[in-house]
C-alpha cells in the first residue's frame, strides 16, 4: 500500500492548463464537420481527423512535458480550471478540466495509440463506403474519451462517458447491415447501461453528500480531506461508510465499461465492429475508461484506509479484477475467432489492472494499463492485418502459416504478443504484470488473488501461443491466398510494436520513472530496487510460469494445428470441460434463463393484465355507457327530436333569409361598412356636441 | 376658412370620391385605385394637422403619413397580384362575377 | 479676377436682376435660371451628337456625318432643322391625346432634374434639403411617359418596348438609388450642395472624391451601370433594339415629338452623368488642389462630358444583352452587391480612420465580386447561352 | 397662397375624379398619377418637403406603373361591354355622398372650435431630412422596422400569389 501522494495544488493555472480543453474540443469539431462532408469526400475526412487528432497529440505532449517538469523541479501538481456551468438559486453545478500526471500520462496515450490507430484506419477501411461516417464517428470518440481523461468533474466526466458509450455502440453497428453487429451494439449499449445507471446513483448521492462534483478545487474539492472526512463520518448500510458505497457504485459503472466479470458479456461481442475500433475503443482506451475512473477517484476508493490497511470498496475491486482475470482467460483458452480470443484476453487484462488498482495503488494498475493499452492495439491491429491478408477470415483454424505470407505482421504480432504473455525483461508487459503480482504477493488481505494471478498469466501465455501457432504456423488452411497489408497499415505497427518492448524500461524495480512520477515522489535510480525480499524470486516465478505456458502451448499446437473439420487438440483431450469453455461458461446462456427470461415473464404478466383485467374493465365501462345511450336514444327519437326538428327547420329558413345578405360581392359589404362609418361619425358628433 | 378646413375639405371629398369609386366601378383594379385614392386623403389628413397642429415639431403627422405611404405600397402590390391571380382563374377582373363566396 | 471667373455666371445674373424692380426680383432670378439651363443643354445635346455619330463613325471604320460645315459641324442643326419641319403623323388608332403629352411629359420632367444639380459654386439652381430624394422622385417618373408613347401609339412594338423599358427601368432603379445611399450614409445629408462640399477638401494636394474609396468605387461602378441603364443605352438598349422591335416606344413617332424623345434621351443621359459627377467625381471640385484657381463650372461640364465620352465608347464596344440576361443581372448581380456595400459603407464609416478599413472593405467587396461572378456565371442565365439542338 | 391651393385642390379633386369615372381603364390610372402628383405638390405647399416627393417617388414612380402593368397583364378587362359601373351604382353615389356630408359637418363642425392654430398657420415648421432620419431612427425605429417587414412580406406574398402555378417551383 502505498502512502498518501502530497500534491502541490497549483492556484493559478499555467498557459497549458487553461487552454487544456482544445484537447477534446479540436476532434469533436473535427467529427462534426465530417459529418456535414459529403460521401465521397473520404480524403478530406480522414485528413480532417488525423489532423485534429495530432494537434490534440501535439498539444498533450505539450502538457505532458509541462507537468514532467514541474515534477522533475520537485514535487508533482495538479492544476485545475473550474468554471460555473448552472446556477439553480444557492447550488451551483461546476465543471472543471484538471491537468495532473495521471491525465497528462493517459492524454498522451490515448492520442498517440488513437493517431496510429486512426492512420491505420485509413488503409483498412479503404474500401468501405460509409468512410467519412467511420470517421465522423472515430474522432468523436477520441473527442469524448479524452473529455473523459482531463474532466475534473465527476459530471462532466459522466457526460464525456456517455459519449464514449454512444460513439462505441454506433462504431460496433457500424455495419449495422450485419444483424449480428446490430445485435452486438444493442447488447453492448444495455450491458454498459446497467453498470451506469449505478454509476449515476453514486453521482448523485456523491453529489448530496459533498454538495460539488469537482475533483480537486483548491481544498473544497470532492476528493479532498474535507469531504472524504465527511463521507467516512456517516454509515450507509451493512457497515460501509458513504465513501465505500459511492466507491463500490463508481466501481460498477467502471465494471461495466471494462467489462468486469457480471458485466462482461458484451465485450466479446462487440468484436463484430471493424477490427481499428476493437482495438481503439474494446482494447486500448474506452475499456480503460472504467480502470482510469477508478484511479481517478482512488482517494475515494481509498478513504478511510489506514496506512497499510485497505477498505472494503478496493477489496471488492480486488476480487472482482482477480476472477475475472482468470475467468476471462479460461474462456480464451477455448475460442476460434480471432478477435475473440483477443477480446476474452482485454477482459482478463482489465481484470488485472483491477486487481492491480486494488491491491498496488494507483501506479500499478495505471502502468498496466499503459503498457497493455499499446501491445493489445499492437495485437488487435495485427489481428486486423491478418483478417485483412485473409479477406475478411477471422477463424484461426482457417488460416496458418503466415509466417511466411505476412512476415512484417507475423514479427510485430509475434511482439505484441511476448509482451501480453509478459516474457522476461524485454517486453513492457513483464514488468507491468509483475508489479501488479508484487502488490498482490504483498496483499495484506488474502494470498489467493496472486495465485489467481499467476493461474491467469499461465493461461494468457497458454492460449496467446496457441492462436500465434493456429494463426502463423503450420500450413496455410484457408482457401484464397493471404497477403501482406500495405504499408499504412504495418507501419503503425511497427510503431506500436516498437513501444509494446521499450515501455517496460520507464517501469522497471531499478528505475520506477512512471511510479515516481505519478506519485510525484522524487526518482532515483538505484540497481537494489531489486533487492527487495522475494522480488527476485517472484520474478523467477513468474518468468518460469510464462515459460511454462508458451511450452505447453507450443507443444499442443505448435507446428501441427488440426484441420478446421477435426476437433482442437484440448477438445480430444478434454471434451467436457472445453465444451463449456468453449461456449464462454454459458453466461449468455445465464443470462437468457434468468434475466431476459424473467423480462419476458414479465412482460407476458403486463400482457395479460392489459388485455384481461384493465381491458375487461373498460370494456365494462364501454358496455355500460352503451345502455345509457340506447336509453337515451329511445327517448331522444320519441320525444326530443319532435321539437328540435321544428326548431331546426325555423333555424334553416331564417339562415336561408340571412344568407341572401351573404351576396358574396364585395362592393355590398364595403357599402354596409361605409354606412356604418357615416352612423358612428353622427353618433360621435351628437355626442360631442350635447 | 381657415385653411386647415380648406385641406381637410378636400381631403373629406377625395375620399367620398375614392369610396364612391371603390362602391360602383366593377373593374377590381379600379376598386383598388379608388382605394389608393382614399388612402392618399387620409395622408392629406395627416399632413394638414401636422402643418396646422399645435405640435408640428414632434413630427407624428408626417410621421404617420410617412408610414401610411410605405404601407400603401406594400398593400397596392398585395391587392394586384391577387386582382392578377384572379384574373388566371377566372379570366376576368369583374368583381360583380366574383361571389363565389356567396353564402 | 479668377474669382470673378469662378463666379462669372452668378455675377451676371446678379446684374441682370439688378435691372428690375425688386419685388420682380426673386421671379426674375429664377426664370433667368430655368431659362439658362433650358439653353445650355440642348446645346451640350446638339455637341453630344455630333460627337457620338463622329465618334461611332470612327469606331466603325467610317467616317460619320461630314457633309454639313466643315467637318460637319452644323449636322445637329440641319437635324434639328429637319425634325422641325417634318410631317408630325400619329396614327389612326393611336390615343391622341396620350400620344401627344407622353414626349413633353418626358422633356419637362428630364429638365426638373436640373433644378437641385449644382454646377459650380454658388451655382444650384435649387436649395433642396432632400435634393437626392427630389432627383430620385423626377427620375422615377420619366417611365410613366415611357409607357404612356407605348401604350397610346397602339402598336405592338410601341408597347413591347414601352414594356421592356419600363420593366428595365424600374428593375435598375433600386440599384442607382441604393448606390447613392451609401455616398448619403457617409455624407450624412441628402443636399447635393452638402454632398460637394464633404468631397472638396484636399490631403496631400488630393481630392476626398468619393470614388476614391473602396466602398465608393464599387458604388460608382454599379451607379454607372444603373444609370446606362436607366437612360437605356446600349448595351442596355434592349427597349429600342432595331432588330427586334422597330425602334421601341417611339417608333410611331416622327417629326418634333421623335426630336422631343431624342432630346429627352440625351438630356437624360446629361442630368444622370451630372448626378454621377456630384455623388462620387466632387462634382464641381478641381481634380488636384493645385487646380483648384480653375472655375468650378469648367470642372463640372468637363467631367459630365468626360462621362458622355465614355457612354458613346460602350456603345460603340459592348454588344446588346438578351432580356432574362439583363433581367438577372439586376436583380441577382448589382442589385446585391448594392446591399452588401451598404454595409461595406457602414463598416468604413465606423471603422475610423486608419488602414485597417482600407484592407477590411476592399477585401469584403473583392471577395464578394469575384465569387459571385464565378458562381453567376456558372448558371446559364448569366453567362454564354447554351444552345440546345433536337433531341 | 389662397390661390395656389384652390389651384392644387381643383387638379387633385380633377384627377381623382377622372380616375373614378373615366371609361379606358389605362386613362383612370393616367388620371390618377394627376391625382397623385396634385396630392403631392400639396405636402409641399403644406412645408412636407420629404412627404411631398416620397409620395413621388412611391405612387407617381412605382404604384402608378404597378397598376398600369395589372391593366396590361388583365387584358380584355379595359371596357367591358355592358356598363363600367355596376348594377348598384345609384345607392353607392349616395352612400359616398352621406360619407362625404358627414365628414364635411364634421370638419366644420370641429375646426371653428379648433383654437390658435385653426386660423392662421403656425410658423412655418422646419422638417429637414435630417430631423426626420432622427426621428425615424431613434422614437420611431419600432414601426420603421416593423414596416421593413412588411414590405418584405408584401414583396414576396404578391410574388407568390401573382406566380404562374405552372412555373411555380417554390
């Protein structure tokens, strides 16, 4: 655990800070001119997101470097520029953006992986007609989700989510041709809905507590000692304090959007969009939204907690990231899809950085994040080449050997996915998953979340072997002939591959750059960061561990991988077991018999009360009201109509007289109104004469 | 006479002329001269009380007629381009033959 | 002595009246006005003509009228002469009555216009505080005998071109009398006199004519297009277009009454070059303050006839518009350019002095200029006819 | 003084009621400008330098013509062979003639009353353009923008109403 950071708050914002918000502003403006672009003007749409998206790069390097200097002068800070946003008679709705290194490192990713990302796009989406709308949609994502990261107001960060979650179901059923795509953005636009709407509770009820949404606003911020104290002071339910439970309210909206286990389903699914937006917005940064909230408001999730100690909230958070870690790598064992299997793999990933938050603090699970964002947009980019060389295939048992056909894709996926398994010391993930198996050996709470951890990275080194020996090796399985992207494709990369390896450097033991500098803690460089107890040994661990996988894979499917007719090698092997992992445990399934099940009982009820009871009733109603009226017919055409009808016949023949007024000419109604004239000017005169 | 009378004398016969113009000619456009002649009295009007007003220097009747001449535009151009459409439908500008509003 | 040159003409009236008894005077001076102005145009018409067919003659490759004088100098009296003694016909059918007044009409109306030009210093026949507006109501009231020559000879060419004329009229109306609102806006004052004398005054031994500002250029250009308009000269002359109707709405005149309209034409022609002159050339301001010993009237009928000039050179160069062409490119070319240097103008006058004005105009009406023209002439109504062949 | 406005009074009450009785529908227009210009050389007599020639530049300038092209567009219209006046002429007469005679009691009946400046003129008033401007843009400003949307709205509902339905693409 680490101690709590001590933040120089910044009063007067410099330069960068205040003009901060062009970050989100520059693509979203972008994405709303692309939408009044007409169809064909594909160029000017793409020039006009890559461009905006690199000014928004250039400007987060800019507050990147600000900040990293600040910090290297001593002390890390945190600036903030809050303004009034509704004025409802005392209380006051405020909306800020904050630059502090948490947001300037995650600006800084989210525009570069974003720009490859978006570069990339260019090439993959060549020959798709609805151009100018992927990329309308594209940049409002980056737009939103960078809101998202500089938002020092929980509102504002809600709205900026929101938008993330509209552009990501939009950009799932981008074909929305494909009903299998419109089902999945369905799904994953109800699933994210579930874990916001608590999401929004714990807004809420923060707000009525601490009476401000702003972050950090110079002492009466929400996440500032005063309020924390105040929420720990009062008790909600089976002994949490207000601070816990918003926590674990926050933590489900964070659930949901990165796919935490009850909330998972529908990140898989979403594979169904074009492979840039899995891997922009289901791999590296929208499914990081929900880990980022949580390091966001970590003093919240932290409240209360002595030093040392843990509360009840990053416990929960801890457990929930530790299963699904393993739970999501199970099922990714069993997958045939590709994307798929990446997809099982994010959420696994995310569940690391989960459990990571929970148990390490927030450099941790952030470091992670980092690293994992860069080599899973590596893979999925990858993954996306190799669709693309295969024309649009995406079952591993039909392809194989493209080692040969596609080797620039062949050596940056072989990369990224050294770096996801976490092999030793060259690659980024080593060192962000063992930091994250450090804090969990250290954990104070329970063991078993390491050895899950550490069951999940032998898994991830298993099955990223295994599709790497369905995918590259053996021979080609597929019907047409695969061949290599062109090169806007495989130079981002070679760029992201490039990162994917040399990121582990800023996270080592020996040199805790990224660590020091989110903490604002000085750095110093010192080779007996290895020395600490155990470290060592863990990293043996671990190493051994992922060696372990990457054998048994490569001995299972390495080379040899069956036809796409024969079954896997497990399923020989095992066939009970890998047919329930192969169909995801059956957590649809669940869902089906419980969940929707239950919606369709209910609605059946509602169904019969409208139609039997409320209906009956009205029907009743109606019966009634027509007695009543034969009744009053009867009378009516005996007695009434008499008279009427007489007095309706006088009433006709005096209209008929009166309408002969009615003679349609002008010139008699100008006559009646000039008489008129001439009668009032008399009356006027008598009258002012007497 | 005092010569405020005098204008408003005319004006008063100006415009007994235009009604009596607007009351029998049959021509639509000619009713709407005579209304033009009507109007054009009542600017008489108004600029004789400005002249002879107690108040010439608030400027209201010239004013007024200023406004009343902008309007009369407005309402000569309305008034004949309906004349003008009603003549396309029925081919003549007789308004005794135009009571399809009869009642 | 130069002043006494400058004032030569006021001087002369002045002793002229001195001859009479005083309560005749105020009469007197007016008359002796109306009737110098009544001798002097004409004259400058009779000149005009000749220069015109001289010059036409030369643009043409010909020679003109050379026969009458020498040179044929007394060709517009031996014309005048002729028309004078013409059979004066009118036709059966026509409307005599209407046939007769329609061409006076328009010669006493083209002379009202004189009375608020002022022609020098101390030179406006007129004082009017609403001069302009004065000009603008005589102007717009030469189309009623435009249409009265149409309709009352009962000829279809008459009323065509009674019809053409007046409908052009009326269309390049509104651009001449917003053009001039822009030279009122910075002026301030509707008063020809007023408008002179804010344009004579000199920086740097240069005049602050008004066509030497952004907004005051454009203006004048599109004023000068209206007014060839106005006065339907060629290339707007579509009203008597030879080829197509006989000669518009005087072809059923002849005799004095065809020498009336012809009369009226040019003297038209005089009266809105005069107009032009005062609102955006100075009027009767010296071109350089060095000049400025030169008498006023000089300047005045040198710059009228300098425009008289440049009216004969376009007939002589331009060919005749189709009607829709002339049509939508007052309503859809001048006409909105008009506006927007109304606001061009408001921008200039509030914009204060400096530079920055300068730029900030000429860039707006540049810029407008050139996309509508680009965009004008991309629709067929504007530009090159586009023949469509059986299909 | 007396003079010119008998003068003025005799050609505009001429005009007008040539405009009202003459039979060529184009004479009564014609006729009507007399009207016009006669009302208008009367602003002038009464000091409405600007009235005076508005009233010009409105009526003699632009409605004249307008009305003079309604004429034209309405052919066959000009004499109609049975009578120019309707059926009912008699019982209008005398409908104006009452409008008339009430009016006329009116004034006469009111201008005696009428104190100081019912009998001889005030100082001549001073109306300059530029009081006018001022006076338009500044108490006046409501109405003049009010009337600018008028005209506008008159401008293109005669538009639409007088268009071809054939050609009619708005």
């Amino acid at each position: 655990m680490q101690e709590t950071i001590s933040f120089t708050p910044q009063l007067a914002a410099s330069p960068i800070a205040e003009i901060l918000w062009l970050i989100p502003a520059v693509p979203m403006v972008a994405s709303g001119v692309i939408a009044l672009l007409k169809q064909p003007k594909r160029r000017t749409a793409a020039a006009l997101a890559i461009g905006s998206l690199s000014f928004s790069l250039l400007l987060a390097l800019l507050a990147f470097v600000h900040v990293a200097g600040a910090w290297a002068l001593g002390g890390g800070i945190r600036e903030t520029v809050n303004f009034t946003w509704i004025q409802v008679g005392s209380s006051h709705v405020e909306l800020g953006w904050v630059l502090d290194p948490l947001a300037a490192v995650m600006l800084v990713m989210v525009a570069f992986v974003g720009l490859l990302i978006f570069i990339y796009s260019t090439g993959y989406m060549e020959h798709d007609e609805n151009y100018t709308r992927f990329f309308c949609f594209l940049s409002l994502f980056a737009g939103a989700m960078l809101g998202v990261v500089i938002s020092n107001s929980l509102l504002l960060l809600f709205m900026c989510w929101e938008l993330v979650g509209l552009t990501s179901y939009l950009l799932i059923g981008f074909w929305y041709q494909k009903p299998a795509a419109a089902a999945a953005a369905k799904k994953a636009f109800m699933t994210t809905r579930v874990g916001d709407v608590f999401f929004l509770l714990g807004i809420v009820w923060f707000f009525a507590q601490t009476g401000t949404l702003l972050f950090y606003n110079g002492g009466a911020g929400s996440l500032e000692p005063a309020a924390l104290a105040a929420l720990l002071a009062q008790h909600a339910a089976l002994g949490l304090t207000a601070a816990g439970a918003i926590g674990l309210l926050i933590f489900a909206g964070a659930a949901g959007k990165s796919g935490q286990f009850p909330l998972h389903v529908w990140l898989p699914d979403a594979m169904e969009g074009p492979t840039p937006v899995s891997a922009l917005i289901h791999a590296a940064t929208m499914v990081a939204a929900g880990v980022y909230l949580i390091a966001r408001v970590y003093p919240l999730m932290q409240a209360g907690a002595l030093t040392g100690g843990t509360t009840t909230a990053l416990t929960v958070v801890t457990w929930v990231g530790a299963f699904t870690a393993v739970f999501a790598a199970l099922i990714a064992v069993a997958q045939n899809d590709i994307k798929r299997i990446l997809a099982y793999s994010t959420v696994s990933q995310l569940g690391y950085m989960m459990a990571g938050l929970g148990m390490g603090g927030v450099a941790v699970g952030m470091f992670h994040l980092i690293t994992h964002a860069f080599f899973k947009a590596l893979l999925f980019l990858g993954a996306g080449s190799v669709i693309h060389g295969c024309h649009e295939e995406q079952d591993v048992r039909r392809m194989g050997g493209l080692r040969s056909d596609m080797p620039l894709t062949f050596v940056t996926y072989a990369i990224g996915m050294l770096a996801l398994c976490g092999f030793p010391l060259l690659f980024s993930g080593f060192w962000s998953k063992d930091g994250i198996l450090e804090a969990a050996q250290h954990w104070s709470v329970a063991k078993a979340p390491f050895y899950m951890l550490v069951f999940g990275a032998l898994l991830t080194a298993f099955y990223m072997t295994r599709q790497v020996g369905y995918v590259f090796f053996g021979y080609w399985r597929g019907h047409k002939t695969a061949h290599e992207s062109p090169a806007v494709m495989t130079v981002p990369l070679a760029i992201l591959a490039f990162f994917a390896m040399a990121l582990g450097v800023i996270g080592t033991p020996a040199w805790p750059w990224f660590r020091a500098f989110l903490d604002g803690r000085a750095l110093t460089f010192h080779m007996d960061g290895f020395a600490e107890p155990g470290l060592i040994a863990l990293m043996g661990g671990s190493t051994a561990v992922v060696l372990l996988g990457l054998g048994l894979g490569w001995w299972l499917y390495g080379g040899q991988a069956p036809k796409p007719e024969q079954p896997d090698v497990l399923e020989k092997a095992v066939p009970v077991p890998w047919g329930w992992l192969h169909n995801r445990l059956y957590v649809d399934e669940l869902y089906g018999v419980t969940v929707i099940a239950f919606y369709e009982w209910w609605a059946r009820v509602a169904d019969w009360l409208d139609r039997r009871v409320w209906g009956g009733a009205v029907a009743g109603v109606a019966w009634l009201f027509r007695g009543w009226a034969q009744l009053n017919r009867f009378l009516d055409t005996n007695w009434v109509d008499g008279g009427f009808d007489k007095g309706c016949e006088e009433l006709a023949t005096g209209g008929g007289l009166l309408s002969r007024v009615q003679s349609g000419r002008v010139q008699t109604y100008l006559r009646l109104l000039a008489l008129a004239v001439v009668a009032l000017v008399a009356i006027l005169i008598w009258s002012s004469r007497a | 006479m005092t010569p405020l009378a005098g204008y408003l004398l005319v004006a008063a016969l100006l415009f007994a002329i235009g009604l009596a113009g607007a009351l029998t000619r049959r021509n639509a456009i000619l009713v709407l001269i005579s209304i033009e002649l009507m109007l054009n009295a009542a600017n008489l009007n108004l600029i004789a009380f400005w002249r002879y007003g107690p108040h010439p220097e608030a400027l209201t009747g010239m004013m007024f007629a200023i406004f009343s001449i902008a309007v009369a535009a407005a309402e000569a151009a309305v008034g004949l381009g309906l004349v003008i459409s009603i003549y396309r439908h029925a081919h003549t500008t007789d308004i005794d033959l135009m009571n399809r509003m009869k009642g | 002595m130069i002043a006494n040159l400058d004032q030569i003409f006021v001087l002369l009236k002045q002793f002229v009246i001195g001859l009479l008894p005083a309560s005749w005077q105020p009469a007197a001076g007016v008359v002796l006005c109306v009737v110098a102005i009544i001798c002097v145009f004409p004259a400058l018409f009779a000149i005009t003509v000749l220069l015109e067919r001289k010059g036409l003659g030369r643009m043409q490759n010909r020679y003109g009228p050379n026969r009458v004088g020498i040179f044929g100098i007394l060709q517009p009296v031996a014309d005048g002469i002729k028309s004078l003694t013409k059979e004066d016909l009118v036709p059966l059918s026509a409307d005599a009555v209407v046939h007769f007044i329609a061409p006076v009409f328009l010669v006493v109306v083209v002379f009202m216009g004189y009375a608020v030009l002022p022609m020098g210093r101390n030179m406006t026949l007129v004082h009017l505080d609403a001069a302009l507006l004065f000009y603008f109501a005589i102007g717009a009231s030469t189309e009623l005998s435009v249409f009265m020559a149409g309709w009352s000879s009962r000829n279809k060419y008459s009323l065509l071109g009674a019809m053409r004329a007046v409908a052009q009229m009326i269309s390049y109306e509104v651009p001449l009398l917003m053009s001039s609102v822009a030279v009122v806006m910075i002026t301030g004052s509707l008063s020809l006199d007023k408008i002179v004398a804010a344009q004579n005054q000199y920086t740097w031994g240069l005049p602050h004519w008004y066509i030497f500002t952004p907004w005051g250029f454009a203006g004048f250009v599109m004023f000068a297009i209206a007014a060839t308009a106005e006065t339907n000269r060629s290339p707007f002359d579509l009203p008597e277009g030879e080829s197509e109707l006989v000669a518009g709405y005087f072809t059923e005149y002849s005799g004095f009454k065809f020498a009336e309209f012809f009369l009226g034409e040019y003297v038209g022609m005089l009266s809105i070059s005069g107009l032009g002159t005062t609102l955006f050339l100075g009027g009767w301001s010296a071109p350089l303050a060095v000049l400025g010993w030169v008498p006023s009237w000089f300047w005045f009928f040198s710059k009228i006839m300098l425009s008289m000039c440049v009216y004969i050179w376009l007939r002589g160069t331009l060919p005749r518009l189709r009607q829709d062409q002339l049509m939508n490119f007052a309503w859809k070319f001048v006409l909105p350019l008009t506006l927007l240097n109304l606001f061009v103008t408001a921008l200039w006058r509030f914009m204060g002095d400096g530079w920055e004005r300068w730029v900030v105009c000429s860039a707006i009406l540049v810029l407008a200029y050139v996309v509508m023209g680009r965009t004008g002439m991309h629709r067929d109504h504007l530009g090159a006819r586009r023949y469509r062949y059986a299909d | 003084m007396e003079m010119i406005f008998y003068g003025l009074a005799a050609l505009t009450l001429a005009g007008g009621l040539a405009a009202v009785l003459l039979k060529n529908t184009v004479h009564c227009a014609l006729a009507l400008t007399v009207a016009f210009a006669g009302l208008a050389f009367q602003f002038l007599e009464l000091d409405a330098q600007f009235a005076g020639f508005a009233q010009i530049l409105v009526y003699v300038g632009a409605v004249a013509i307008l009305v003079v092209f309604a004429i034209l567009l309405t052919r066959g219209s000009e004499t109609p062979m049975d009578g120019v006046f309707s059926r009912t002429w008699l019982a209008g007469l005398a409908i104006a003639a009452a409008v008339f005679a009430v009016l006329s009691w009116a004034v006469l009946g009111s201008t005696r009353a009428l104190p100081g400046p019912g009998g001889a003129p005030a100082a001549t008033p001073t109306a300059t353009v530029m009081q006018i401007g001022n006076a338009l843009m500044g108490r006046y400003v409501l109405p003049l923008e009010i009337v600018a949307l008028l005209l506008t709205a008159a401008l293109i509902g005669a538009v639409i109403v007088a268009m071809h339905e054939k050609a009619g693409s708005l």
